[in-house]
C-alpha cells in the first residue's frame, strides 16, 4: 500500500479532485480573488449565446469530423501499402513518417506558419510557381486557416497510426492472404473485404483515442493562428484558455464541462464497439 | 496458384511514388528550416525563387546569436532538468503503483484502480484551473518543481505497468515470498528485470511527453528564466523577442534537433515505446 499512497495522492490533488471541483464551478461567477458567487445555470444559458463559443464548438467538430477519420483512412491505405512485400523501402517510409510524431506540436505549427507565409514561404511561391496566380493568404483569409491547420494534424499523426497498422497487419500474419486467395479477392476489393474488417479493432481504437484527442486540440491553433482572424479557427480548448486568462473562471469551466461531455460520447464510442465485438 | 501475386507493375509504381512522396514530405519542414537558418535575413524575406532555396553562401552566425537572443542556454537547462527529473521519478512512482495494483491483494483495490482509469479519461482542460490553484497552494508556481510534481504519477502510467507486470508468473514472487523477501525487493529483483521492456517504453513516452509539454507549463510559469523549450519556441513564433526570421530558424534547430537526432540513433525503441498504447490489440 506503501507504493500507492503517492502516485494516487498526486492524481487524486492534480487531476480527480480539480476535476470535481472544475464542474462545480461551472456554476458560479469566479474571477480567482474573494468567493465565488452561485449562478445556477447563467453560465451555460452565456455559452448558447456566445458567439465565440459557438465558433469554437463549429470549428472544434469539424476539425474532428475532417482529422479523425481522413487520417485513419489514409494511414489503413499507406500501411497496407507498405505491409505488402512488393514494397521497398519500408523501414525508412516507417521511420520518416513516424518523424513528426516525436517533435513538438509548437515546433511543427511554428515552422509550417513560416512555410505558409504569403512571401518567404514555401507553399505559395511553388503554387506560383505552378501557375497559380493568386494563392491564398493561407493563415489569414477565410477558410483557409482551419484547412492549413486540419491538414498539418493529418500530416504529423498519419505516421503513428501508420506504424499501429503496421503492427496489427503484421499480426494478422498470412491468414488473410490466404483467405483472400481463397475468395479470388484482389486489389482494392481485397483491401476493403477481407484486409479492413480484420483490423477493425485498430480501427476503433485509432478513431476513438483521435477523436478524444483532438477534441482537445490547442497547441496548434495557438501557436499558428491564436485562434485569429476574428475567431475564424478558434476552438474550445482555445476558449477555455482565453476564458481563463481574462479572469472569467466559472464561464471557463463551463466550456470544460462542454468538453468533458463531447469526450464522454468520444470515449462511449469505443466502449460499446467493443461491447459489441465481445457478445 | 499465384500466392505470390501483387498489384501490376504500374500500380506498383504509382503506389511507392505516393508512399515515398509523403514519406519525404515528413523530412521538407525541418531541411527548410535548417535552411533558412542558414541564409541572411534578406534571402530569407526575398520572394522565393529556383536560385534563392538554397543559402547562397551558408552564414552561421544565426546561431551564436539565436542562443544569445533567445536565451537558449537557460531554456535548454531548465527542459533538461524537467524532462530528467520527471521521468526517472514518474517512471519510478508509476512502476510501484503498477506493481501495487497487479500483485497485491488489499480492500478497495477495484474502486481505487477505477479511479486511475478515470484519470485518463479526462481531459487536461476540465482539472488545470483547480489544478492550478492547489499547485499555488503547495509553491509549486512559477518554478521547475511546478512542470515536475504533477506528471509524478500518470493514469496510462500506471495501468501501463499493470499490464507488463500482471504478466509475470505468480510462483516467482510466491518464491520470493517464501525466501523472506519484502515487496521492494521483489519488485526490484523480479518484476523490475521482467518488465524492462515497459519500464523502457514508458521511460521513452515520459520524456518525450516532459519535453514537448506545453498547456501546463504555459498556465504555471510567468518569468522567463523558467520557460522551457515550447514556451520559448512559442514565444519565437510570436515575435516577442527575435524578428529575425533566420534566427528564429536557427533557435528552432537547436531545439529540435538534439531529439530528432536521439530519434534516428534509436527509433525502434521509440516507435516501440510511443506506439506501446495501441499495440496490445
């Protein structure tokens, strides 16, 4: 018992009792200093209201909607390819693509926001280049920061879930071929009815564990566009630190308790797939 | 029977361009970067063309004077000593803790495993305000100790090391037992050797999680002698205080690099470590 007293002592002051408290002061008006004071429900009827939060709740489920399942998708597709025996060079693939994965978010965002600039860039002098005669102002000008920021997610973690396709194709070992073989499936076909059903699992677990955390999303966003220009690509966990910052504490954590939500149905998902796998 | 048979040759072609296509496009932010740091401020803001990619003569000054701007010396200091210190006890903490749960028998075990579990499951944003005030409370704001204490014992740490040492065969620590050995030595002499591949993996996502940590650090440190790599590099990107952009390339390298580099020099271990969480199918 000795050995636990510790470790729970720090989850139970750092994350089970804040968690706690953190919902019930979605209740109250808190700027930090003096008590806070009981609202009720003022805070969520505000959030309804809220045109920022209402931006971040948009733009936080469509980043999800278009990240999650594009990346796990792409990475099925990329790994099958790579798993196949015709193909060469896997282990260098493997180590490039895993390579974003160990790198900071604030680093990639930092220098993908200098890759996207309009004149020293990268991007838009190649599109130019391209005969493109007018590439957008990537980060500043309609919908083009939230696309910049959902593709530089896809491209840094499209590695990792590569390598655990890897591994659960690799697990599945030459059953399938020979199953496939048995059926004459080939191809794409093949892929899609025999391959992808058998790494459902992976599947679920890939879109369950992305889709929680990109609900969470925030380094990016700050580090690329502050959630700028005019609340274009803020998200909610960008909220809840703007929220924080200004002092509007119980509203704050109002927009955590709407996250908490949103993680729940995230987390649900995986649990009754696998209820359902089990019976 | 053609067992051996795979997609024709020009889909075979068109497969390994797209693969290796995206593969490369992992390494074009970080050799742009590189790059850049090399160029003078005017090459770096003049507008692209064939002839301006590359550095026309590769300046290093940027670096000496990235460390100076930057204050680089100290940021690199203080992600050292937080990355260190919080893996080698978090790996500790959570190693005990998993022992604990896997090969001990005592009353509430089943509630409090619950609640570890439930740790994981919530997000950083629901717990970092109270977080942030019992931090205060303790003195951990504003200093190294405050990026170190909380991320002493983890959820996925602990259930992590539940896992690797649930694993190990009973009669060995019934063994041990019967030699008179106390549960630190069995854990020490039988479960620590035994689980050393997780205890390693864990060790690896400690410290990569350590050092490119960046919600809670950007909440618990005001002062700039206790910003640690992603707060400097954030701060960077926004200007505060280098505009130059070589500069701010060559700051971006030397944070970097040294890990990219330790990626290179083991990456079976790391991919083995990071992707630990999604192995167990």
């Amino acid at each position: 018992m000795g050995f636990l007293a510790f470790p729970l002592a720090v989850l139970l002051v750092f994350t089970l009792i804040p968690t706690a408290l953190g919902v019930g002061l979605s209740l109250f008006q808190w700027t930090g200093g003096g008590s806070p004071r009981y609202i009720g429900s003022m805070n969520f009827s505000a959030l309804l209201d809220d045109d920022r939060v209402g931006a971040a709740l948009r733009n936080s489920l469509i980043y999800v909607l278009a990240t999650v399942p594009l990346t796990t998708i792409a990475a099925f597709l990329v790994a099958s390819a790579v798993h196949a025996r015709w193909f060469r060079g896997r282990a260098a693939v493997r180590t490039l693509l895993f390579l974003p994965t160990i790198v900071s978010i604030v680093a990639i965002g930092f220098v993908w926001r200098w890759l996207l600039n309009d004149r020293a860039g990268l991007v838009s002098p190649l599109l130019r280049a391209l005969g493109v005669a007018a590439p957008p102002r990537w980060l500043e000008e309609g919908p083009w920061p939230m696309v910049c920021i959902i593709l530089v997610s896809i491209w840094r973690q499209i590695g990792f879930c590569v390598v655990i396709y890897l591994s659960a194709l690799a697990a599945l070992g030459a059953s399938v071929d020979e199953a496939a073989e048995l059926d004459g499936a080939t191809g794409l076909r093949r892929l899609r009815h025999v391959t992808f059903p058998r790494v459902s699992r992976t599947t679920v677990f890939l879109l369950a564990t992305g889709a929680i955390g990109a609900l969470q999303v925030f380094d990016i966003v700050y580090v690329m566009t502050a959630g700028e220009p005019t609340r274009a690509s803020t998200v909610l966990n960008y909220e809840v630190y703007r929220n924080f910052s200004m002092g509007s504490l119980g509203f704050a954590s109002a927009i955590g308790v709407l996250l908490l939500a949103l993680t729940a149905m995230a987390g649900a998902l995986q649990f009754a797939r696998r209820r359902g796998a089990a019976s | 029977m053609n067992a051996h048979r795979g997609p024709a040759l020009p889909a075979r072609l068109i497969v390994h361009a797209l693969v290796w296509g995206l593969a490369l496009t992992m390494l074009v932010p970080f050799l742009w970067m590189v790059l850049t740091s090399l160029k003078t401020d005017a090459e770096a803001t003049a507008p692209l063309s064939a002839a301006s990619l590359l550095p026309s003569r590769p300046v290093f000054e940027n670096y000496p004077r990235a460390f100076e701007e930057a204050g680089l010396a100290r940021v690199y200091r203080n992600s050292l000593i937080v990355a260190t210190v919080t893996t080698l006890l978090a790996v500790s903490h959570n190693a005990l803790a998993g022992y604990a749960f896997a090969k001990l028998r005592f009353r509430g075990r089943r509630l409090l495993l619950a609640c570890v579990v439930a740790t994981m499951l919530l997000p950083i944003q629901c717990y970092f305000l109270f977080a942030y005030v019992f931090a205060g409370r303790l003195g951990l704001v504003d200093n190294l100790q405050a990026m170190i204490v909380p991320f002493l014992a983890s959820g996925f740490g602990i259930l992590f090391m539940r896992q690797a040492i649930q694993g190990i065969p009973e009669d060995l620590f019934d063994a041990g037992r019967l030699d008179g050995m106390r549960e630190l030595d069995l854990f020490w002499t039988i479960a620590r050797p035994a689980a050393w591949p997780a205890i390693a993996a864990l060790a690896i996502i400690s410290f990569v999680n350590a050092w490119n940590a960046f919600f809670w650090p950007l909440i618990v440190t005001d002062s700039p002698e206790h910003r640690t790599l992603p707060l400097a590099i954030a701060e960077l990107s926004a200007g505060v205080y280098v505009q130059s952009w070589p500069v701010q390339m060559a700051a971006a390298t030397l944070m970097v690099l040294p890990l990219i580099g330790v990626f290179f020099l083991c990456q079976r271990a790391f991919v083995r470590g990071l992707t630990s969480t999604g192995l167990k199918e």
